[in-house]
C-alpha cells in the first residue's frame, strides 16, 4: 500500500520573506517606531536586495510607508488586524498569478477524470483563500509570540 503524503501549497520565496518582514513591522506598529530594512535582514537572514524590492512593492501597494534618512525606515500604514495575508499576497504576487494556478488545462484532452480533479484544485484553491483572507498580520504575530513564549515549568 502507497502512503499518502499530503503536500501543503507553499507561499512563493517573495512572499514568505515579505510576510516576515511584515510580521517583524507589525511588532513594532503599537510604538509607531519605524525599522530599518537592515534590522530585520539581520533579524531573519534575509537578503537585503531582495527585502528592499518587496518593501517597495507593499509600498506601492499601499501596506507600508517609508521614511528616508538615518533615522528612517518603514511601518505599517494600517493596524496590523486590518492587513490581510491575501492582501499582501496578492500585493506581491499579483492577481495573475493565483487566476494562473487555477487555470484549467487543455480543456479539449481533458475526460471525466481530468475534470473531477481540476474541480478538487479550484475547491483546494478556494479553501486556501478563504484561510488566508481570514488570516491577519496580527493573527500571524499573535502565534509568533505564542510560539516564542517559554513554556511553564512543572516541578515534582
């Protein structure tokens, strides 16, 4: 008997380091504070070239602002629970690309099991936006924390 393993859709590189990224400026939203984009490439190991060309895009997208000089940065333009993790995908992604993944193939070569499945990707598809449209920057950071916090101590 073949084992099943099930294969989660990842999030594209882009898009998880824009999402650490964004989680890492969600912290700091409350104080107003602004960070660095070298900050949270040291902070994440992540390329500082590669950060800056998605930090521009959630700029342009309208998630963050930026503030030049020494003593400038990036942050949040809207609270943490507004910001979508769809929105930000979508920012980085474009609309195209999620169409793209759900696009049927060849309808012509297609038979009834071809069909069956590519009605399985479009409701898989769905469920995935649905989770990720119900999923907030500040949803995201709340388990960051959780994940982050010591567990307690039992002494016998």
């Amino acid at each position: 008997m073949l084992a099943f393993r099930s294969l989660p859709m990842p999030f594209t590189a882009k898009t998880e380091y824009g999402l650490v990224a964004l989680i890492d400026l969600a912290d700091s939203y409350a104080s107003g504070s602004l960070v660095q984009s070298g900050e949270i490439c040291q902070r994440h190991r992540i390329p500082e070239r590669y950060l800056e060309q998605m930090l521009t895009s959630l700029r342009k997208g309208g998630l963050l602002r930026s503030i030049r000089g020494p003593r400038g940065g990036f942050q949040l333009i809207r609270d943490p629970a507004s910001i979508t993790v769809s929105e930000v995908v979508a920012c980085l992604e474009g609309e195209a690309s999620q169409a793209q993944r759900s696009a049927p193939r060849d309808a012509e070569s297609r038979d009834a099991e071809f069909s069956v499945l590519a009605a399985l990707d479009v409701r898989a598809e769905q469920a995935r936006l649905t989770v990720l449209s119900n999923t907030s920057l500040a949803d995201l950071l709340r388990e960051r924390e959780s994940l982050e916090s010591p567990l307690p101590m039992f002494y016998i």
